[in-house]
C-alpha cells in the first residue's frame, strides 16, 4: 500500500512539473488534448461505464457546453468563459429530455436515441444563424483582457484543465462509495434485480446523466475556450461522442482511472496516426478506432483496467 | 393482515398462468406455497412484489393498495424477495450486492456498510464478502439474495425455491437461517418442492394448481387431501420430470 | 396532383426502407442484438454495385444477387467471428462491436475511396415513365417494386416455410428450440446473413438513384431505427408500414419544409415515438 502512495506522489509530480522542463509546443498542445479528452470520457463514464447505459450521443453535451462559450461571445460579446454555465444549462435540459423517455426502456434504446437527438441537434444547428449556422462559431481573435482567458501557449489552458480534470475525479471517487455509485452499479448489473431492492431507476440513472452531462458541456467549454473556434462537426459530430465511448471503454467502463488510462493511449495514438497517415482527412485514425472498439469488445469488455486485474491476480497466484 | 391479495389474474397473451388466485396473511407467519410445476407460484409472486402488473385483483399490503405498484415501492413498503433463478449482481463484491439492499434504510454508505455487514454475517457469507458475485455457484447466490433482501429490512419476504437443489446436511443450515429470519420478526411465504422443508418450516400451507387456490390449511392435512394428490399425481402422469 | 407525385416517391422510397429495415428487425428479434452497422451494410453494398458496374460492366439483374450475396456472407462471419461472442456479454460489450464495426468498414471505404461522393452512371436504368402527369424515374420504380416484393417475399419466408418457423423457434426460446432439435447458432447465423443481404440488395437498389459515399450510411440507420421503433421490433409487417409511412413523410416534408429539414422530421419523430410509444406504433404493448 505504501508503494502505491510513493507512486502516486511520483506521478502527480511529473503530471505537474514536466512543462516546466520539456517546451515543445507540440507536446504541450496533446497534453492539453490529453487531459481534455480525459475529462470528456471521464464525464461520459459516470453515466455509460458506472450505470452501464451506453451513450453515443454525448457530443451533445460536448457540443452545448462549446456552443455556450463561444455564442455568448459572439452574440453578446461576453467573454467565452461567462457563456460556459449557459452551456451547461443547455446540456442538462438536454439530458433531462433525452434521458427521462429512453431510460424507462432497455440499455439499447437509450443508446438509440442519443445517436437521433445528437443527429438532430446537429442539423438545427447547421439551420440556426446565431448560432453560426454550418459555418461555426469564432472565439475573440485577440484577448480583449485576461477574462477572455486567451492564451497563446497551450500551457495554462494544460493546467486549467488538469484542475476540472481533478475536480471531476473527486466528484467520480465520491460517487463510487456512495449511495449512487453502488445503485448505478446494481443497474448495470440487472434492472429488475435492483427494482426489488428500492432502486429507483429511472431517477438514479437521470441523476447520473445529469452530472455526465454537466462536466461534458463543461469539457466542451473548455475545448471552445482553447481551440476559439466550432462548427456543427467538431461540436455535435459522431466522431466526438464516439472517442468518448472509446476512450472510457479502452482504459476500462466503470471504473474511476480507466478513462485517464485510456486518454494517455489513444490521444497519443490519434496524434501519430495523423502524423503518420498524413492527417485526420484520411480516415485511418478511425479505422483504428474501430478496429480497438472491435476488438475490445470481442476478447476484453472490462479495458485494460480487467486486464491488469487478470494478471495482477496470476501474479498473486504465483506468488502463493 | 399482513398482507391480502384477491382474485389476481396474470395472462400471458391468452394464457392464464394466474388465475384468480386469494392469499391472505397474519404478521409473524411462515406461509408454504406448494403445487407442481407451472402452478404459477412464480408469477405469483411477481404479482405480488410488483415485478408484473395483475391484469385483475387487489393487493394490500401493511394497508396500502399496492396492486399496480412499483417494485422499489414494494421494496420502500417492506416486501422484499428472492427469485427463482437468482439474480444477483455479478460484477459486484458480496458485500456490495448487499449493501445496494441496505442502502434502502441507511442512506449513509457507512451504515450502509455496517448493516450489510451483519446481515453478511447472520446468513454466513461473511468468508466471501469481498469475492465477486459472479464467483458464487448456485446456493451461494441464493444464500446471497437472502442477504440482500433482508438487507432492505422487510416485513415480508418471499422465496422462491431458496432451498432447492441442497442436500440433506445443507437444507437443514437453511431450515435453521429461514427460522432465524422468521425469529427476527419477519413474515414468509416460501415456495418449495420438498415437502419436508414444508411441513417442518410452515405453519400453514397453500396448494396452488393451474393459477389458484385449490386447497390450504395445516400442512400435515393439506399433503393429504384428495384434489392435492391428485393435482400432483396427474401432473406427474401427463408430464413426466425430464 | 404534386401531393400524389410526392407520396408515389415517398413509397418507392420507402419501400426500399421497409426493407433495409427488415433486416435490421429480423437480427433484433432474433437474438435482441441491435445492428449499429446496418447503414454501413448497406454503403458497403453500394461500393460493392459501383464496383461490379465499373469493372465488370454488368446491370441490376446481376449486381443486385451480387451485393445481396456478398453482404449474406459479411453477415455470416460477422456472427460468427464476433457477435456470437458478444451477445450474451455486457451492454456496453454489444453496443461497441457493431458500433466499431461500423466505424471500420466506414473509414476503410473512406480510406480507398475518399469522401468524394460517386454514383452509378445514370443511363443504368435511366427513363422516366409518365402516367397521367405522374413522372417516376424507372430506376426509382424498379428499386421500390423489388424491395416491396423481396419484403413481402421475407415475410412469407418467415410466416410460411419450414425454415421460417425454425428461425422464429430460436427467436421465441432459444433453449425450448435446442430441446426440439434445432442448433440455434446455425439459425442465428441465418438470420444475421438474411438481416444483412437484405441491406445488401437495398444498397444496391439505392444506388441506382442516390449517391455513394462512406458516410451515407449513417442516415440510413437511423432511418432503420426509426423504422423499426415505429412498426415494432422484430415484425416484418411493421418495417414494411413504418417505412412506407418514413418514406412519405420524408417526401412531404422535403416539399413542405424544405430538403434541409427532412432528417430533423424523421428523426424527431423518432424520438416522440420513445417518448409516448416505446413498444412500436405497431408493436404490441
Ligand atoms: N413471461 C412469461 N411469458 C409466457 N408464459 C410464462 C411466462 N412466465 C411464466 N409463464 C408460464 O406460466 C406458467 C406458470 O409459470 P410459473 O413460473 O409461475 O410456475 P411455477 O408454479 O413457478 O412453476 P415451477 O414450480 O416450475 O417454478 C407456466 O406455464 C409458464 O410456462
Ligand atoms: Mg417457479
């Protein structure tokens, strides 16, 4: 027990200090990507990996919470970071309509109607001339002050994030001992079981949602934030609901580190097939994707976080 | 009265798995519920604990008309029950799986904890709180659903064919874990096929055939009756045991 | 008269849905397995008749058995190598192997052929028959009157032959099916390559009339599922309905609204089926 602490201190240290010594921009760019993408499936986990009800949908959250910065700048040329909480606002009326109809039914249903309503979402969107239409949204060009939070190294905006990112870990850890994590749980692990025992499902699981939703938007804000810019794709797009999914899913569903794990591979994986490959234009990255989510599903459901499980326990039995 | 239901009736698209069946129950008794297989004893009992909506009849429970009620609200009210084919939480540690029952009363995870922690012991899981449910055979799981509904603190508490399946040394554990639940104040009915665990266990037995009631009274006399013989025997000639 | 011009297209488009749907319907009443790469069966089959028509030069009669052949085997192994081992897993387990399925035949095709849209020539089946001022495009006619037939000839197939009552066994109760002598896994392969050449011939049919491109496959799903949450899940009749119903409604609200709308339409309505209709319009409750 002891070693583990040493490690985590070791850990947190490098997590904190490296930017002072490495100065790539490039580096210091996926990190930030790294810890948001973080946040993101970490948010996603509380409802699909915890409670078992698999969005692919949550762009829509992501989306709202982008949208929510950047359109209270453009359109009452408020600083992006004001317009965060009315995207979180927006996320969970969001979830609250999509969530209360779907969670009645069956796990699939859910996944379902989350793939519609983002689909939906994003054709509005696309229609919507205050909100950019297809064209998107912009961030100020150039910081009008420091609470336009517009930083040109990708440093500051790697810490802030690191803060939600800790925040949402504590929110995480708490959930897992409480009342709600043990009922989420008991829902993924059978529906009707948890009924007889006093579950209250649908308002466990809306309850989840919401606060997935809420640090989703809230991941989303920050992307606006960073990046000064979203169109109806980088917002509401499948491809960011899914890298969620796949994130969560890779580092292993329902459990507190699996998503961070999860981050650590992929988004460094993403950066180099890109790289490799000659952009994200190609498609490749997303083969590769699939082709992990295949697998994953396939030979390891529980992510790595089962895998280090099984061989922690070969090691114990070799060991006794 | 514990508990009264009348004239439920459950179909299954045109067939009546319950047919106007009548139950009625005193606080403090231990109710064997008996008929051969496809009696619907199960469905019954779903009735009763509101996992399936009577398609007619009445349920009062501790004096709340809970017919079309939920199962958590069931559960709030103090019915709680097992399942024939267990359905426990397979992911989740013992303990876990029972602390989501304890969770009901003890809102706090460590009393929660604390109150799992002595129904673990009482029903005699205690040695595998921390293994996986998943890792428990068929009596474990069983044993653990017990937990996990007396972890909810019931007034009543259904089971179905807990004790199916066990031999003579195991029945007897159970027969002795069933009359210390009962010595805690908790209500019964349980659903067997061995008569033996019926006529030591119930003070009063109910013989289900084709949906109803066909015969109750003191066990000894029941298993005796005409019609109950011969709702058994027929069966047993018309469908042979595979 | 534009009223009956637009509902005619409507249900030749949507007889082409029914039967996209249809597949997806079979597979999900068979086993309860929804098929998140079913629109990415149908853009593979669209691939599969622009590269029989540009290399060996062939028409429908051919290309149309050639993709429903293809994509019966895509189903087939696709059951086998994965969803046999999924089925009974997770939720998460289930939902994520089509769903990367989907996402790898998708990128690949957009990997080999880019997000360039391509179709098939025009000539194919070209014409336009005129009746009374009614104008339908004969490969629209075609694609409308061969998937109505093959929805219906589905249907019978399942309702009628011994094959069909197998399937519906397994479908029922996969253990009473085992105890009568039918090995479910062959069943269920069955109805995964059935599910999948239906979108098979269905591709092929679309593109006689509509762009190719790796990413038209994901309006179709959810198109299927709106299809198939309207008509009720696991009944042919149903997607034969609803997507009739999809098609028109599509058709008039593409006029009425404009073409932009049309999704929103569709999938909003899908998403008040949820909310007041969970079980299918036509399902039973
Ligand atoms: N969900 C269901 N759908 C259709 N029929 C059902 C369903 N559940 C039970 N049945 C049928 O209802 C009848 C009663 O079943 P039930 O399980 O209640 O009997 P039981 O008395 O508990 O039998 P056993 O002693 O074998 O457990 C049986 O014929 C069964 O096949
Ligand atoms: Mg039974």
């Amino acid at each position: 027990m002891k070693k583990r602490h040493l490690l985590f201190v070791v850990l947190g240290i490098l997590v904190l200090a490296w930017p002072l010594v490495l100065h790539g921009v490039f580096i210091q760019h996926v990190a930030a990507l790294l810890v948001l993408a973080a946040i993101s499936a970490s948010a996603w986990n509380i409802v699909g990996g915890y409670g078992g009800q698999v969005s692919i949908g949550h762009a829509m959250f992501f989306g709202a919470g982008a949208y929510g910065a950047l359109a209270a700048y453009t359109d009452f040329g408020w600083p992006p970071v004001a317009g965060v909480p009315l995207g979180i606002i927006a996320a969970l009326l969001i979830a609250v309509l999509v969530g209360l109809p779907t969670f009645r039914l069956q796990g699939h249903y859910f996944s379902m109607a989350t793939i519609a309503a983002v689909e939906l979402l994003r054709i509005l969107l696309s229609n919507v001339s205050v909100l950019g239409a297809s064209v998107g949204l912009m961030g100020p060009a150039r910081p009008r002050g420091l609470a336009d939070l517009s930083f040109r190294s990708p440093v500051p905006y790697y810490y802030l994030f690191l803060a939600v990112l800790a925040l949402l870990l504590v929110v995480t850890a708490w959930m897992e001992r409480s009342r709600l994590g043990f009922y989420l749980r008991a829902i993924r692990g059978g529906e009707r079981g948890a009924r007889s025992l006093g579950v209250p499902v649908v308002r466990t699981k809306l309850i989840a949602l919401m606060i997935s939703a809420g640090f989703t938007a809230l991941a989303g804000g920050l992307y606006a934030l960073m990046v000064g810019f979203i169109d109806p794709e980088s917002g509401f797009g499948l491809l960011i609901s899914v890298k969620m999914v796949i994130i969560a899913a890779l580092g292993g569903a329902g459990t507190l580190w699996g998503p961070l794990v999860g981050a650590a591979i992929l988004i460094p994986l993403e950066e180099s097939t890109n790289a490799l490959f000659g952009g994200s234009g190609t498609g490749a990255t997303y083969v590769v994707y699939g082709a992990i989510i295949v697998l994953i599903s396939r030979f390891l459901p529980g992510g790595i976080a089962e895998l280090v499980q099984l061989l922690s326990v070969k090691a114990r039995r070799r060991a006794a | 009265m514990l508990l009264e239901a009348q004239g439920i009736v459950k179909l299954f698209g045109g067939f009546r798995a319950v047919d106007g069946a009548d139950l009625s129950l005193n606080r403090g008794e231990i109710v064997g519920l008996i008929g051969p297989n496809g009696a619907g004893k199960s469905t019954f009992f779903n009735c009763l604990a509101g996992d399936l909506r009577p398609n007619a009849g009445r349920i009062v429970f501790d004096g709340h008309d809970l017919t079309l009620a939920t199962p958590e609200a069931h559960a709030r009210r103090g019915l709680a029950r097992t399942w024939q084919v267990p359905v426990v939480f397979a992911e989740m540690a013992v303990r876990d799986n029972v602390m989501v029952g304890a969770f009901l009363r003890h809102p706090q995870a460590r009393a929660a904890r604390r109150k799992a922690d002595e129904v673990l012991e009482f029903t005699g899981l205690a040695a595998q709180a921390d293994a996986p449910a998943g890792s428990l055979g068929t009596l474990g799981r069983k044993r653990l659903e017990i937990a996990r509904a007396l972890a909810t603190e019931p007034s009543l508490l259904l089971l179905d064919e807990a004790l199916a399946g066990l031999n003579a040394t195991e029945t007897q554990v159970a027969i002795d874990l069933v009359r210390g639940i009962h010595a805690r104040g908790v209500t019964l009915i349980i659903v067997e096929h061995v008569m033996s665990v019926i006529l030591s266990l119930a003070q009063r037995a109910v013989v289900f055939n084709q949906g109803h009631v066909i015969a109750a009274g003191a066990p000894q006399a029941v298993i005796e009756d005409e019609a109950v013989i011969e709702a058994y025997l027929g069966k047993r000639f018309r469908r042979p045991v595979p | 008269m534009i009223l009956v011009q637009l509902v005619t297209d409507g249900l030749l488009v949507g007889a082409v849905y029914a039967l996209l749907s249809s597949g997806l319907t079979l597979i999900w009443g068979m086993m309860n397995v929804v098929n998140f790469a079913h629109g990415d069966f149908v853009m593979l089959a669209m691939y599969v008749a622009f590269i029989a028509v540009t290399t060996l030069a062939i028409g429908p009669a051919l290309f149309v058995p050639l993709a429903a052949l293809v994509l019966f085997g895509v189903g087939v192994v696709v059951y086998y190598a994965l969803i046999r081992n999924v089925m009974r897993g997770p939720m998460l387990a289930q939902i994520l192997s089509t769903f990367g399925l989907g996402l790898v035949l998708r990128y690949a095709m957009f990997w080999v052929f880019s997000a360039n849209f391509v179709s098939l020539p025009d000539t194919l089946v070209g014409g336009v028959l005129s009746v009374d001022g009614l104008r339908l495009q004969y490969s629209r006619l075609l694609a409308g009157v061969v998937a109505l037939l093959l929805t219906a000839a589905l249907h019978l197939m399942l309702t009628r032959t011994a094959l069909g009552s197998r399937l519906l066994a397994v479908a029922e109760d996969r253990t009473a099916a085992m105890l009568v002598g039918i090995r479910p896994d062959p069943m269920q392969a069955l109805a995964w390559g059935i599910g999948a050449a239906c979108a098979g011939v269905a591709g092929a049919l679309i593109a006689l009339f509509f762009y190719i491109s790796p990413l038209v496959g994901d309006s179709l799903v959810l198109i299927a599922f709106v299809t198939v949450c309207l008509g009720g899940f696991g009944s042919v009749p149903g997607a034969l309905f609803a997507g009739l119903a999809i098609g028109v409604i599509e058709s008039l609200s593409s006029w009425f609204i404009g073409a932009a709308w049309k999704d929103v339409v569709v999938y909003g309505l899908f998403l008040l089926a949820l909310w007041v209709r969970p079980q299918g319009l036509l399902g039973k409750s």
